[in-house]
C-alpha cells in the first residue's frame, strides 16, 4: 500500500485512480491535514471531519470538474477543497488573501455554487438540473446538505419542487444527528426515527416470500395488491417521507464506509428521476476530542493539537454576547412578558445560557428565521415582550417578516442583531453590514447601536419598555472593557451623546463600534492641533436632528462614521436630513463601507482594507481639514 497518497493527488479526477486502500489512507492523511490547519487558523473542524470518507467515494464516481456538486453551507467542504486543486493553499484557509472557509464560484471551477447560508443546496440542484436539461447537456447534479440544514424551510422547498419535477439529481442528505446546536423541529425527529425502524427492503422480501409459499394463488396476490403493498410500505419504509415526495430512497447507509458508498453512487447515476441517499456520519471523525465535544468543535479558533484546548487572549474583556445574555436574564428577572427566540443558535447568540434559566421562556425554531419573526410578532400581538437574537447576515432572511409582520402592525418585538459590522475569517457571507440600511427605511422600527457593554444594557432596557419594533446591533467578540454598571438606565429614543467638545469647526457623528475609532481619531488629530467634537449618536433612526442641527451650524466639516455599508446606511440618513432641512455645511465626510462585498481576514486587516483604523480615519480628516 501506498504511503503519502495526498501527494499524488493533484486534482479531484485522480481521485478516481486510487485503490479502495489507498483511499482509506487518504483519509487519515486528509483528516491530518484539515485538524492541523484549523489548530492554526480556526475554521469548521467537526463537520469537515465527518464528511472525509463521504467525499472521497464521491468523487471516485463523480467528476467535480464536470458534474455539479452544491454543499449546503459549506461547513463540511474542507476535504472537497483539498481534492479539488487546493491543497497547497489549503494552510491559506480563512485568511486575508487565501482560500475561503466555503465554497466560492470564483476560487475553482469545481466549486459549483457559492454558499454560507443553510438550506440553499437543493434549490440551486434543481436550477441547474433544470438548465442541463433545457441545453440538453450531460452531467449528473448532487446537492449535500446536513441534517442541521435540513431544517430550514428552504430546504423543504427545493425538495418538494424537485420532486415535482422529477429531473435526475441526487441529494445526499449527511445525517450526522448534529447541526451547531441541537435540531428541533419534526424532520429531526423523523430522521432519528428511520434511524432505528427496520429497512423496509428486508421486510418486504419477506412478506413477498411467505405470500408466495402459497403455490397457486400467492404470486397473483403479491402482483394484484397495489394498495395493500402502498400500505406496507408505508409503515415499513424509512424514506417513505421521501419516496412520497417523488424521490428514490436510499438508506441509511454508513457515512464512513468508503466501499459501500461507491456501489450506491453508482447506482444511483443509473436511477431516472430525484434520487434521495441518506447518508449517516460522526462529527469530528477521527480527531477524539472533536468527536467527544462536536458543539465545542463545529467552528473554533485557533487551539492546541495534541490537548484540544482553545488559545484565548489572556484578559480580554467579556463579548458583546455575553453581556447580551447576561443583560437578558436580569430583564427577563423584572418582565415576566420577555422571551428570546433564536433560529438554531442558541449558543451563537448567548441565548443557551438564558434557556437554562427560563427554559419555558425561550425557543429555539431551528433554521428558520421567516418563522422566527412572525411568531414574535404573534407573540407580541397578544401582549408578549419577545426578543429575537439572530446573526446580523441571518436576520437578511427575515426581511419580509420584518416589515410585513412586525412594523407594518407596529408590534413590540426586539430584534437583537448579533455579528453586527465586520467578522472577520467566515468573510462576506457572514459579515453584518447591511443591517442599518435595511433596516432604516421601514416605518416604525427603531434602530440603534451601542458604543459599549454598557450601553448595550441600557438599550436592551429601552427596548424592554418600548412599544414597537426595535432593533440593538452590536459586533463580534470582546466589548471595549469598561467596568459594566449595576442597574440600567432608560435611554431617550432617537437622542444621542456629545463625548467630546474641543472645536465645533470638526464634527465627528459616530454610531455603534465605530464610536470607540471616532475618539482615537480625534486623539490622533489633537496631535496634530486639529481639534474636534466626537458625538456618540446611538440612534441610526430616529436621528437625532435637534444635536444636528446644533452641531453642523457652526462646522466646517461634518463626519459620519458607521460599520455598514454607505450605501442607505447612517451616513446616508444624516445626509437626506440636511438635505431635506436645506443645511449647507462646507464639507462632508462618510466612512462606512464601500460598494463592494469585504473579503475574510482578522477585523483589524478588514477594518484596514476599508479605511476604517483610527489612524486612517484622522490622516484623511487631516488631509480634507487642510482644503477648508
């Protein structure tokens, strides 16, 4: 047997050229590679891990360079990269400059489809099995999708019209009992209970035997009954979910058992119509300490190989998460009408912590955040106080619901928007910066960011005495450090905060985290005898127009600073104020994010990319100051 497979393995065709042996080593030696890069780098360890064995049977039947393969999300497709023309570059993952942590049309060829979003594969399957048809092309089309994103009423969606349809394509459904958190919802529970029912096949052979133990009469039995088998097979088949959607049913089948998977692939080719293989696998496969903790290993930093601890800033200030959960909890202590509600990620959001205390006041959707929202806003039109903490990228999901459910009957329903601004290494699919623009021009709702843990409180109070939609967007990882307050105190809506008064001809208006690199700027431009007013806005909608007005009249040049696109974000509302109100100030400034999605890399190097460190802030503030 050969040893160093993985050298020889160039692209995904060569695949196809190894042993069944030397595909178990390759294995091993895939799975090497995967644990050490995220040791390095962080990345979704667990999931990768269990789809190894899955991906190479797969592409020792499939081509990926001519047949389209769609991984639902993306979280499992590291050994895919590898294979698929990557593996130099694979130490590159989820760094400034080098490969994604998902899958991108514009990285390879082979990447079929982008993704990052669940329950997005199937649809696109049935797109581009519809399209082959219609050019009257030759490639088979695979969707692979987990059993966490299965939950997601997209899913639901492509495969229903699949079956509709009726085209050639398969969906690997990788059953692997485990998303980020624990599935709830009825397909969960149907997928636990195939798992234990016997296989209808075996079952039906021996129903067909016994019948025809009967000479004479039983083959004409077994052949006339049509509705008596309907109904065997309805009670005996453990797809037969599936197989009444329009799908050929295959499984469960071992997820790590490379030589079955190849005969069922095979097979599978030869099948007309949707084929549905229900593969089953172990999160975290064959590194101990991502199988014993999968949640603790689904999407990690960078930690230590051989003990499996994560590497932590000694120090660091508490996260914005946590001061959300902790804040929620002691809330929900004073207004037995507050829940929280989150849409499979009750880790994610800090929200686990506050199922543990209210158990009977919290709940977890699964991936579905259209439903989350309008069930909040169910809940409120009946006199409750829900929060619902989604990712920022996430909640994009629910705009509809937003608008239609929520502000449109003005209800008291607080969307609490985790990630908010730049993320960092899951890049532009997971970056939030889009939410003060989404969000602004809806009537009714409110929305606001705080400058620290702090305010962060504060605002949850606001929210929690507040009636009508409101919204709290707040970043990734540590707070900024400032020692968190007992108590709260209600905020005025739509009133901000003058930090600093050294000259009025400046104006620095700052919302949210950039708040913080709006006062060191004006540190920095004080060493240059440039002086300022730095204002803590708080309030993207409603602006504080009076502080505004007060401020802009005696300006030279007006600042706006925001973690968000520029694009209908808070620069643009204070702009369509002044000019509305017929302002003139001499000059203008907007620092936010250009029209351009920001690629991955730490916060720092992206904050850098967009011009937004306070020393790139002060130096083209200093620049402009000389022109006036």
């Amino acid at each position: 047997m050969s040893e160093n497979i993985l050298e020889k393995i160039n692209s995904a065709s060569d695949v196809a050229k190894c042993s069944l042996e030397e595909l178990k080593t390759l294995a091993g030696e895939i799975r090497g590679k995967i644990i050490n890069t995220c040791a390095a780098n962080g990345g979704h360890l667990a999931p990768s891990l269990g789809t190894v064995d899955l991906t190479l049977a797969m592409y020792s039947v499939f081509n990926p360079e001519k047949d389209k393969i769609v991984w639902d999300v993306g979280h499992q497709a590291y050994s895919h990269k590898i294979l698929t023309g990557r593996k130099e570059r694979f130490s590159t993952l989820r760094t400034k400059g080098g490969i994604t942590g998902f899958p991108k049309r514009s990285e390879s060829k082979c990447d079929a489809f982008g993704v990052g979003h669940a329950s997005t594969s199937i649809s696109a399957a049935v797109g581009m099995a519809i399209e082959r048809d219609i050019r009257k092309q030759d490639y088979s089309v695979i969707a692979v999708i987990g059993d966490g994103a299965f939950t997601g009423g997209e899913a639901y969606e492509g495969l229903n019209y699949g079956g509709t349809i009726g085209k050639n394509m398969i969906v690997v459904l990788n059953d692997n009992e485990m998303s980020i958190d624990k599935n709830v919802g009825a397909m969960s529970e149907y997928l636990s209970h195939i798992r234990i029912m016997p296989q209808y096949n075996k079952a039906k052979k021996e129903l067909q035997e016994f019948l025809k133990g009967f000479p004479g009469i039983g083959e004409t039995v077994w052949n006339a009954a049509g509705s008596v088998k309907d109904g065997i097979y309805a009670l005996l088949t453990p797809g037969s979910v599936f197989e009444s959607l329009g799908y050929t049913y295959v499984g469960p089948i071992d997820g790590h058992n490379i030589e079955k998977m190849q005969e069922i692939f095979q097979k599978a080719r030869g099948i007309e119509g949707p084929v549905l293989i229900h593969v089953r696998t172990t999160k975290g496969k064959g590194y101990s300490f991502a199988e014993n903790q999968p949640h603790k290993f689904h999407g990690v930093g960078k930690f230590n190989y051989d003990t499996g601890e994560m590497i932590k800033k000694e120090g660091a200030p508490p996260s914005y998460t946590d001061i959300f959960s902790d804040a929620l909890i002691e809330l929900a202590g004073k207004y037995d009408n507050i829940t929280a509600i989150t849409a499979a990620m009750p880790s994610g959001t800090g929200l686990k912590k506050f199922s543990g205390v209210y158990p009977e006041r919290f709940f977890d959707v699964g991936i579905a955040e259209e439903h989350a929202m309008t069930m909040a806003a169910g809940m409120a039109a009946v006199g409750g106080k829900p929060f619902v903490a989604l990712y920022s990228t996430f909640a994009q999901r629910a705009y509809d619901q937003i608008i239609h459910d929520v502000c449109l009957q003005n209800l008291p329903v607080t969307l609490c928007l985790d990630r908010g601004g730049l993320v960092g290494a899951d890049g532009p699919t997971h970056h939030g910066v889009f939410d003060y623009s989404y969000l602004r021009h809806i009537p009714n709702m409110v929305v606001m960011a705080p400058k620290d843990e702090n305010e962060l409180r504060n605002m949850l109070y606001t929210a929690a005495n507040y009636n009508g939609p409101i919204s709290v967007r707040y970043p990734r990882g540590s707070a900024t450090g400032v020692p968190v307050k007992e108590g709260f105190e209600q905020l005025e809506i739509g009133k901000g905060e003058i930090l600093s008064r050294d000259s009025k001809a400046i104006v620095l208006l700052a919302v949210g985290s950039m708040v913080k690199q709006a006062v060191k700027a004006a540190q920095f431009l004080k060493e240059k005898d440039i002086y300022t007013t730095v204002v803590n806005m708080r309030f993207v909608k409603p602006l504080d127009t009076g502080l505004i007005d007060e401020l802009v009249r005696d300006a030279r040049l007006v600042v706006t600073l925001e973690e968000n696109v520029l694009a209908g974000g808070f620069g643009s509302g204070v702009l369509e104020y002044l000019a509305d109100a017929g302002i003139n100030t001499a000059k203008i400034m907007r620092f936010g994010i250009e029209d351009k999605f920001i690629e991955q890399g730490s916060c720092p190097e992206l904050l850098e990319l967009c011009g937004l460190l306070p020393e790139q802030i002060a130096d083209r503030i200093a620049k402009n100051y000389g022109d006036l």
